[in-house]
C-alpha cells in the first residue's frame, strides 16, 4: 500500500509541474553517445543510461562521464548535472568561476565508482538544470574504459586531468608484497593532490572532500609515496585531482589548463638487500670497537710493564726522578692543603660541562622527541602526509618508522659516543683516586707544603706530571656525541621546520 501511494504521489506532482509550465523532459540513451541538449530554469533533463546485456562485469573496466556546458552559462546560475546510481549520488556544477584570477571553467569529469555486479548492472540516470531563465546548451558523454586495475612496474600516462575532472584508480596488493611506491610526474607546475583511499564508495575526489578519508600528499611536479599493505590490506585507490594552485605562488591560480600525470606502482621490497644493510654497518661497527679495546689493552699493558722499574725507585730516588724530569716547574707541580680544597675545585668545574649538556637535553631532547612522536601520530590518523617531509624515493619502512634506513642511519653517533665513554672511564678507572690527594696521583709526603706526583699505571714521561686529568670534559663530549645520533633519530621519525632545529641542536656543542 505504502509502494502505491508513493507512486500517486509522483505522479500528482508531475501532473502538477506541467500544468504550472515547468517541463521534464526523460530520454534513454546508450554508452558511448554524445548528448546534446538545452536546459533553462522551466526545463529539466533525464536521461537514462543501461549497459546492454551482453556486457560483463569486468574489474579493469571503468565508466567515465564528461560534461560540457556553453559560454553563454554562467557561475551565479550554472547548470547542475546530477549523477544517481543506485546508491550513490555525484554533483557537478558548471561553469565553476574563480574570482581571484577571473578564470571560468566550461569542462568537467568524473569517473563513476561500480565497486561490485549490483552498481555494474543498475541503471544510472543524469539530471540536467539551471537556475538561468534563458536557454543554455549542454553536452556530455558516457564512455567505457579499460585499464582501471594497476600493476606493478606499468608506466601509466594520464590526460585531461583538471580541477574539475580528477581520476583514479585501483590497485591490490600481490601476496609476496607488503609495500609499494609510488612515483608520479606532472607536466606542470601546479599543485595536484595524491590521494589514497580504501577501496569502496563513494570515493572522495573534490578538493572539498578530498582530505576526508585516507591518506593525501601534494605534488608539484615530481614526488614519490610509499603505502604499507597493513594500511589497506584490500588494496586503494590511487586518485589525482589538481588543486589549480601554482606551486611557487600559493595566491596564483591555473585552473584552465590540463594536466597530464605519469605514475609508475613499483616494489622496492627486498629483503635480502635490507638485511644486509643492516647488519654490514653494525659489523664494521663491532670490528672497529673491538679493535680499539684491543689496541689499548695492549697499549695499556705496555704501560704497566715500563712503571714496574719505577715502582721499585725510594722516595730519594723518585725526588730525584722527579727534579731530572723538571718537576719542580710550575706546570707540573701542584700546591695542595691538606683538606684538599683545590682537587674538589677542579673536579666540580670539570663535570659543569656533563651537566650543562645534560641539561640541554633535559629542555631540548625531550620536547623534540615527544613532538616527533606527536606529529607522526598526527599524520596517521588525519591522513596528512605533507606533515613529515619524507623522501620517499629513498625510504624503507620497518616496524613503526615511516623511513627506518634515516633512522638507521643516526645509530653509529651513539654506538661512537657509547664506545668513546666507556674508553674515558677505563682511562679514569686506570688512575688511582686516593683519599686526601688527587685522581691518579699519590701524594709522596703529607707533610710537605710542595708535592712531586706520579702515576702507578700510567709512564710519567706521557702525562702531564700531575695536572688535573679532566675527565668531566671527556664525558661531556661522548654524551653529546650520542646525544646527537638520538636527537637525528627524532628528527627523521618526522622531519620537518619544526624538528629541524632540533636535529641540528646538539651538533653546536
């Protein structure tokens, strides 16, 4: 009963537009035909379009419908051409007019989405109005395309690609694959949104939706990105849509012209090759390491062996080594009291520089690191990817970074400055610190007001004879040193104006 009155309804209301001179006119009409016709503010246009029976569903096939309007149309009553499919609505108004550059459009595109054999079969109608009360002329046509489907290492060319007219595509990921990159070349300047979304209608491909879901990155003329398969395990849709704006003047407006778009989906996912990447520098890095620890033990040992004769010297005869040695110059002999104020003095002002770097770190590292984490978080959930400035041409995506070999590649600062620390504290440990006198020296006699030192492990000849070894400098510097791979790291987690600064930070100290 409802289905009757519904259809009573319709046609009351029909009966009532015509009687009042508002005219529908409706049309069947095939693919492949081009339509003609004039439309004014008491006219409307229906047509209907039907695939013949005879036509298969087909992936790789897409419908594409592009409309045309006159000169004599204008943007305060343009010409409407809606799209209803049999769940799905798409709008088109033409001309589109852009005030600041004084530029009109006439043209239009759009490729309809028929995701599954129910849209395929369906019948698509298109209404056609104005507003304007004189008659203005139209044309658009239906049309089947193959090519829809994108496979790895296919060079694409696209054409006729406008603000107005974007396109997509689709692609599903091989088995063997986790990610792909994309590379994509335009002919022009302006600026084109690159839009991934998962694949299902309806699909957002206006610059008014076109942020809505997915991820997007902007590209001028030539760009990369790089999409994960556990992003969209069901494959994407790769669309491109012009934003008209020039890309070394934001203000500027090239909306007239067409562009024309190469893109290429490649795989650079090799395995093997990463392995190696990885483990190739931390094996130099191990063998250098090593070879260090070796070659002062072994210097170390040397060391002991010449100061085993010394050992053996009388308190004359190390006076008397110490006076041969000129140890009685004011740069190698120190005053000291017996509460010892002037070695507590200098080992406070050799760690003010440890704790000036700590610091700096306490201020600097922290919020750089929690914004690189936030920005990437950013990035992923509102889809944004002209957030971090990655280079996708060269990026390889591991675990939870975006561009892991970046990252990668800031781990030698710490492993360097890890390793020079702990040949700082062998060199200190090396030293006796003996209460009531200084690190690594002895003091010979308590009771004399000046002093002659001696290291017990380290050759006189080689030392400074009893200056203050400053070991809170050294320990500084291996801290900035690994300081500074970490806070690369951070950078390149998102890199950006915001995090550049602060990659660069702990390089000035």
């Amino acid at each position: 009963m409802p289905m009757y009155s519904f259809i009573l309804l319709s046609i009351l209301c029909m009966y009532t537009q015509q009687t009042s001179g508002y005219e529908i006119k409706f049309k069947d009409t095939n693919i492949n035909e081009e339509l003609v016709g004039i439309v004014n503010s008491n006219v409307q246009n229906v047509y209907r379009f039907s695939l013949p029976d005879d036509t298969t569903y087909r992936n790789d096939t897409y419908m594409r419908v592009e409309f045309n309007s006159s000169l004599q149309s204008s943007g305060r009553c343009p010409i409407h051409f809606v799209i209803r499919q049999n769940k799905l609505v798409q709008t088109i108004d033409l001309p589109q007019e852009y005030e600041l550059t004084n530029l009109t459009v006439y043209a239009g595109a759009r490729t309809l989405c028929l995701a599954n054999q129910e849209e395929w079969s369906s019948s698509i109608f298109v209404t056609v109005s104005t507003c304007s009360e004189r008659n203005v002329s139209f044309s658009f046509t239906f049309s089947l395309h193959d090519g829809y489907l994108i496979n790895i290492d296919e060079p694409r060319t696209v054409t006729k690609v406008s603000v107005t007219s974007p396109v997509f595509y689709q692609f599903e990921f091989p088995e063997d694959i986790n990610f792909v990159t994309i590379i994509a070349n335009s002919t022009t300047t302006s600026r084109t949104f690159l839009s991934i979304q998962p694949i299902q209608c309806p699909v957002h491909d206006e610059v008014s939706n076109i942020k809505h879901t997915g991820h997007w990155h902007t590209m001028s003329r030539l760009t990369s990105l790089i999409v994960q398969k556990k992003q969209y395990p069901n494959g994407f849709l790769l669309i491109f849509l012009p934003d008209g704006r020039v890309d070394s003047d934001p203000r500027l407006l090239d909306v007239t012209h067409y562009e024309t778009i190469s893109f290429i989906v490649v795989s650079n996912e090799d395995t093997e090759v990463f392995k190696y990447s990885l483990l190739v520098p931390v094996l130099i890095y191990i063998v250098g390491i090593l070879f260090v620890c070796i070659m002062y033990s072994y210097f170390h040992h040397l060391y002991i062996k010449r100061q085993g004769a010394n050992d053996q010297l009388s308190p004359q005869d190390l006076q008397c080594f110490c006076h041969k040695n000129h140890c009685d110059t004011e740069l190698r002999v120190l005053h000291f009291t017996t509460d010892n104020n002037l070695y507590k003095y200098l080992r406070e002002n050799s760690y003010r520089y440890f704790w000036t770097i700590l610091t700096v770190v306490f201020f600097y590292g922290l919020p750089v690191i929690l914004l690189s984490l936030t920005l990437t978080n950013f990035s992923e959930e509102t889809g944004d990817l002209d957030t971090c400035k990655f280079n996708y041409f060269c990026s390889y995506p591991f675990w939870i970074f975006v561009s892991f070999n970046h990252v990668f590649s800031s781990l030698g600062y710490v492993i360097l400055g890890l390793t020079f620390i702990f040949l700082v504290h062998l060199r200190a440990t090396s030293l006796e610190v003996n209460e009531g006198g200084m690190m690594g020296v002895q003091r010979q006699d308590t009771s004399q007001k000046w002093l002659c030192f001696r290291f017990r492990k380290v050759d006189l000849s080689r030392t400074g004879y009893g200056a203050y070894q400053n070991f809170g400098t050294f320990y500084s510097l291996g801290f900035a040193l690994m300081m500074a791979g970490i806070m690369k790291m951070a950078y390149n987690t998102c890199p950006n104006r915001d995090t550049t600064f602060f990659g660069n930070l702990m390089r000035s100290y």
